[in-house]
C-alpha cells in the first residue's frame, strides 16, 4: 500500500479492461462505460506519481480537469446516443455506419 | 488494517472493472461501475488526495453515472429488467489486451521511478489546489469554462425533438 507498484498494476488493469470493453462491445453507452474506467486509470496514474515521486499537486490539478472533461465528454456523448437512437431505433455501433455509403 | 483494506479496495476496483467488461447484463454493468468510481475514490484518499476523493464522488456517482442510467432508461425498451448487451471479437480483443497489459507491467515495473520509496506524508490539498488553479493554471481553468459552456450548449442543442 506504501509502494508505486501497487498503484501502477491497478491502473493499468483499469486501462486494459476499459479498452477491453471499448473494443468488444456494441453497444454506445456500453463504450461510453469503457472510455469512464479508462480515464479513471490514468487519474490514479497521476495522483500515484504525485504523491511518490514530483511530490507535489500538479498530478491532482490535471486530474480535476480530467474529471471535468470526462463530464463535459459524457453529457455530449448521451445527447448524440440519443438522437442515434430517435434515428435509427438502436444504438450498435457496428451498424451505425451511414457515412460509409 | 489500513492495508488489508487497501486491497480490498483493490479488490474491489478489479472485480467490478471485470464485471463491467465482462458482464451480460448493461443495468448489472453500469452498478459495477459504481464499485469502480467509489473504489477508485478510496485510492485517492490512499493517495492523500482527499479533495479529489470528494470530486469523484460528487462528479462520477452523482452526475455521470445518473446519465449513464438515464441514457440506458431512454435508448431501451424498458418491459423487462434484463437489458442484455452483445460483444464482437471477444477473442481476438482480449488476446490484444493482455499482450498490452503484459508490455505496461514489463515495462513499469522494473522501472526504479526516482523517490518511489519515500511517500509525501498527509496534508490537506484543498487549499493547494485552489492556490494553483488560480496561478499556474489560470489559463487551463478559464479555457475549461468555455469548454464546459460549449458543452452545456451543445448536449442541450443536439438533445432537442426537433434537430
């Protein structure tokens, strides 16, 4: 609990299963729930290396605007997922694909 | 104590990442994620980050999980409880990313990150944090207000009935 490693090997399991989950899944909010536990690891990343290494509040400083962006990023993501839905009547990823025709 | 809680906090974080990965169920994923959010902001209070602790709580449970949920609510039809999701390339994606999780681990770990030995010892942040926002990165922080008008806009604009 007192070593860098513990936190590193959290975050990036974090990492790989929130790419795991934008990778697989089909559907939008489900993507949406990937990228979150991705930038969620790369705040533990920063406050980890805050506390044990710079020794300083720059990596908590950059994790507030990370977190503000990840609402910011959120709440335009749903509306567009929304009128996806109002369009199509589904939100699959894979078959929303209409610029490539 | 503090350290088996730790890794039950740990634990807890893996556990319900996976789940969120991994599950059938989009409603059982989307409560997981709340594990996740409220374990991730147990770390921070590991990592003396008691600001960002209370930031995460108020932000993550309390706003983006509420629109993840309303986003599921209103993109399904809610007759039954069971909201199943589907996966492609479940094979071939996880066999990529644990090659990826191998190579980070390979490549941090052996790592001998300079003062990884000595932690800061606890003190409040709050007042460093606001000291900061409003010096080094006053810039930062006027271009995230903008940004989050941009974004109030634009989600309102694009949410409307009538496009």
């Amino acid at each position: 609990m007192d070593h860098l490693s513990s936190y590193l090997v959290l975050s990036a399991i974090l990492f790989c299963l929130g790419l795991y989950t934008v990778v697989t899944r089909r559907n939008a909010v489900a993507i949406l729930m990937g990228v979150e536990l991705i930038l969620n690891a790369a705040n533990i990343n920063f406050v980890a290396f805050s506390k044990f290494v710079t020794h300083d509040l720059d990596g908590h400083l950059i994790s507030v605007f990370i977190i503000m962006l990840a609402a910011a990023e959120a709440a335009v993501a749903l509306a567009i997922i929304l009128n996806l839905y109002n369009d199509r009547g589904h939100i699959n990823v894979d078959e929303a694909n209409a610029l490539k025709q | 104590m503090a350290d088996f809680l730790f890794w039950m906090i740990w634990a807890l974080i893996v556990a319900s990442a996976a789940l969120v990965a991994f599950g059938n169920n989009l409603i059982h994923s989307v409560f997981a994620l709340m594990g996740t959010f409220l374990g991730v902001a147990g770390i921070y209070i590991f990592l003396n980050a008691d600001f960002l602790a209370v930031t995460q709580i108020v932000v993550y449970v309390g706003g983006i999980l509420v629109l993840l949920i309303f986003g599921i609510m209103l993109t399904n039809q809610i007759s039954s409880a069971q909201i199943s999701q589907s996966s492609v390339q479940k094979g071939l994606g996880f066999v990529v990313v644990l090659g990826l999780l191998a190579i980070i681990l390979s490549a941090v770990l052996p790592h001998d990150w300079v003062g990884s030995t000595l932690p800061m010892a606890f003190e409040e942040t709050v007042s460093g944090i606001g000291y900061l926002l409003f010096t080094d990165y006053l810039i930062l922080f006027e271009i995230a207000s903008v940004l989050l008008l941009g974004a109030l806009i634009g989600a309102a604009t694009l949410a409307r009935k009538e496009l």
